[in-house]
C-alpha cells in the first residue's frame, strides 16, 4: 500500500509539473492568461512544497551516498531504467530548481503573448530541470538533457527580443551539438567491458584504462563547458541573455548554468578520477581565462543585458578552480558559488528586467538618474550588485573565499603556479566590483536623461517585484553569515569526492597515508610511554 513512507518523492516532483503542463490547454481563460498564470503559479508551489517536505524528513546530511533512490524497469530492450536518488551535489539543486522557477513563474506575470504555451514551457521544463540533477542512468539523463533544451529554444525564438531567432538557434546549434559527446562518451563508458549498464553508480566503478578515461573526460568537458560556460564555448551565453525575458533570464542564469558545473562535478571529477588529475591544471586555467577574460568584456558592453551576461561567466570562472583544487574546502565552495550564483544571477536578471520595462532601453548610454524616480529599483539593484561583487555578508563572499583558500592550500600544484593563479583570481575580484558600480552610476546616479524621463513612465517597483527580491534576498544574506546552513547538505558529500579525487593521485595518496600514520603514531606514543 502506498504511503508517506514508500511515496515515490522523486518521480511525483519530477512528473506532476510535466504532467500539469499538458493539462494548461484545458484551463478555462478568457485570454488575457490571469487563470492561466495563476493555475501555473500553483502547480509550482505545489511542487516546491513537494521538494521542501521531501528534503526535510527524508534526507540525511550526513549521508553521503544516494538517497530517496527510485529504480524502475522503463524498456528492458535498452536496459534503460527510470533510476533516480539525490546526494550532496543534486539535492541543494533541486531545491534551488524548484525555488528559482517558482519565482520565475511569478516574474512571468506581465506575459500577455500566448500564455498558454509559455506556461506550458516553463512548467515542462521545470520537471525536466530537475530530472537532470536527479537521474541516476547516463541514457536517461541523455535524455532529460536534450528534453529541456526545447523549451528554452522557444521561449527564446517567440518571446525574445528584435534578434531572437539568431540567439535561439545559436543556443540550441551550441548547446544541442555539444550533447552529441554526452552521447558518444556515455555509450563508450557503458559498453565497455564485459558488461552492459547504463547506470551511473556502475559506470563508475569500471575499470578504464587511462586514455580511455582521457578521451571520455575530454568528450565531457566540451558538453558541460558549453553549458556552465566556458572560454571559448561561452559565445551563445550573452546573445541568449541579450534577448531573453526576464523570466528565461532567471532560469538560464539561476539553473541552466548549473547543469554544466554540477555535470563536470558528477560525472568528469566523480566518474573519471584518474583523468581529472591531467586535466585538472586546464580547468585552473580556463577558470582564471574565464575570470578576467569575461569581466574584462563586461567592461565594454554597453547592453545592460551583456554586461550582467559576462558577469555571470566570470562568476563561473571560480567554480572551475575550485574543483580543481583538490580539498574539502574548495570542492564545497564550487558547490556554493554555483548555489550563490544562481540566486544572485537571478536576482539582477530579474532587476534588469524590471528597469527594461519602464525605460524600454538596454543601452547605459541613454540612461542616467533613473534613481530619482524608482528609489525602491535603486535599492534592489545595488544590494544585487554587492551581493554580485561579494561583499563580505553576501553568499559570493563566503563562496569566493571557501575557494580561494581552497586552492591556496591544495598540495597538488607547486607553490609557483598557485601565487601566479591566486594573483590572476584577484585580478578578477578587482574587477568585479568596478565595472558593476559603474553600470550602477550610468543607470541610477547623475542628472536624468530628459529624453528618456519625458517620454517614459518611470513608475518604482510594484509589491510583486518587491517580494520576488526579498525572497531571494533572504537566503543570499543568510548564507552569507551563516553559511552552514547550505553547506552542511552538501559537506559529506563533497568531502567524499575530494578525497576520491586526491586518491586517483599517487602523489597526494601518499602524502595523505603519510599524514595519517603519522597521527596515528602521535596519538599511539603517549599510551606506549606508560
């Protein structure tokens, strides 16, 4: 008999917003989309609590294997199976998923352009954002990672901005190109051996000669390097963001770039040890390229839409260095910046969005004093950007920092290149906070632009994007002060993964045995003397 206790958690908070979706085209609606909207804003609520209730009584921080695991014979033929389960580097997802796209759904509220299918496509792509962080079969999460690509392609195709369709078909032409090496690694890795299995847990327990693992890490990091982004795969990030809404904003910066980074944390790092020890100096590499290269960009932009675009690949740039760093501190800090990121990046996206639709203008150039007259904007807007600069009592501080000492006291690099790759990380932390008190200036500082004032209707923030910001203004200032209450999901796990990772290394293996005996032998050396 069904029951709390055996209730499938995972498979309802993935189906019942994919199965509401198909249910939209029966929604009574005069044709303005307010029962529309507000049918949608439900089933997202219904669904968070779903994750929320889920994440409270049936999970376990200190467990640092799968948990609420689902495994179901889906077409035997294939041996593919409906596998799902959670851990320390999917669970925090989730929840992020199902936070992020319920406000997103609340941001959509303006949405008049068929309202219909644009509710169907974000409550599709809900599920399907959360099936990517929660299947545990590489055919399936194939599969799931090709599924929410559609509806991202049309959100950004009908409602985007004058270049639409050149944003929407380079994401998908960028983005559906490089699942093709998630495709022909992930049957490589299953047929190899003796036996087939698609199953994550058994693919990584086989034993893979190096250039094999070599060549399958690489296929990968090409796939999620689009994905989180990385320099030069980045190019479709700014243009999709130069067109997107508000609303697509939220979810590409809030989780569609977290797919990448917590693809590259389960399956390169986690399935390919070995291989991640060869190519963990280029991700340190690509993460300061990253860094300075994008923030550097954001510099010249003077699209408002870009300029947050290329904040968000630089931002990025940190959760590479810090898997790359081989300890405990820097892999949860990866984990943590891609939690801070997506409720920041989501935050100004939102914000930029909102300053959109009073001055129906991108360009800096003609705005200017735009404060006067929307005090509360203002304010939203600068507390986003600090929190975005990291000031300390922000999530990106802790997170920033957490990787930064990380690395700094990793043993799997010479001293040289950490001085010079934490000079490069400072570099990019110096500029961060100039070219976004800068943008803050151009927009709301200065006398106002008479061109812009007397032909808009700059009217300040209404109650419902007040509480989209404080909702996610919350949980970016309380990470910031008090950071356990995030990391302790998330520290088993990330704990086991270092350690893995320094285990695929002979050189830092011994240097941890020695350690350790050495330890042992203090602590056995008092008892031996009595």
């Amino acid at each position: 008999m069904l029951s709390l206790e055996n209730f499938p958690w995972l498979t309802f908070i993935i189906a019942f917003p994919i199965v509401m979706s198909l249910m939209v085209a029966f929604v009574p609606d005069k044709g303005d989309g307010k029962t529309i909207r507000w049918f949608a804003l439900l089933v997202g609520l219904i669904d968070f609590a779903a994750i929320a209730y889920a994440f409270c009584t049936k999970y376990d921080y200190s467990n640092p294997n799968l948990q609420l695991v689902e495994s179901y014979s889906w077409v035997p033929q294939l041996g593919l199976n409906w596998s799902v389960g959670v851990d320390g580097l999917s669970m925090p997802l989730v929840l992020l998923t199902g936070f992020i796209t319920t406000l997103a759904i609340l941001a959509s509220w303006p949405v008049t352009l068929k309202p219909r299918l644009f509710f169907f496509l974000l409550l599709s792509m809900y599920g399907a954002q959360i099936a990517v962080f929660a299947v545990q079969d590489m055919l399936l999460f194939f599969l799931t990672w090709e599924l929410e690509l559609i509806p991202v392609y049309l959100l950004l195709s009908i409602w985007g901005g004058y270049k639409r369709l050149y944003a929407a078909t380079k994401f998908i032409l960028y983005t559906a190109i490089g699942s093709l090496f998630i495709l022909v690694a992930g049957l490589a890795m299953a047929f190899y051996g003796d036996t087939v299995t698609f199953d994550m847990a058994a693919l990584a327990n086989k034993n893979y000669p190096l250039t094999f693992q070599l060549l399958a890490y690489g296929a990968f990091l090409i796939s999620y390097g689009v994905k989180l982004p990385i320099f030069p795969l980045h190019t479709w990030l700014p243009d999709a963001h130069g067109e997107a809404t508000a609303p697509v904003h939220m979810l590409l910066a809030g989780i569609l770039l977290k797919m990448g980074g917590y693809a590259l944390m389960r399956m390169n790092a986690g399935m390919l040890p070995e291989a991640h020890a060869y190519f963990a100096p280029i991700l340190v590499v690509l993460g300061i390229v990253n860094i300075i290269y994008a923030a550097l960009t954001s510099f010249a932009q003077r699209s408002l839409k870009r300029k947050i675009a290329y904040s968000s690949i630089s931002h990025m740039g940190f959760v590479l260095i810090g898997l790359a760093s081989f300890t405990d501190l820097g892999t949860s800090g990866a984990m943590l910046q891609m939690i801070s990121h997506g409720l920041i990046g989501a935050s100004l996206f939102f914000l930029v969005g909102a300053t959109y639709d009073r001055t129906h203008t991108l360009i800096l150039d003609e705005m200017g004093g735009v404060g006067q007259q929307m005090p509360k904007i203002f304010a939203m807007f600068t507390t986003c950007s600090l929190a975005s600069l990291a000031l300390p009592g922000m999530s990106g501080f802790v997170a920033e920092v957490m990787i930064f000492v990380g690395f700094a006291t990793s043993d799997a690099y010479s001293g040289t290149f950490k001085v010079i790759a934490l000079l490069l990380m400072a570099v990019g932390v110096i500029l961060t906070p100039i070219y976004l008190l800068s943008m803050l200036r151009e927009i709301f500082y200065g006398q106002e632009n008479k061109a812009l004032t007397s032909h808009q209707d700059l009217v300040d923030a209404e109650p419902r994007e007040v509480f989209i910001i404080a909702c996610l203004l919350i949980p970016i200032i309380g990470i910031g002060f008090y950071p356990k209450i995030v990391t302790q999901i998330y520290d088993s796990t990330t704990t086991q993964l270092a350690t893995t990772l320094r285990e695929a290394v002979p050189a830092l293996a011994n240097k941890h045995d020695n350690k350790r005996l050495a330890s042992l032998q203090s602590q056995a050396a008092p008892s031996l003397s009595k």
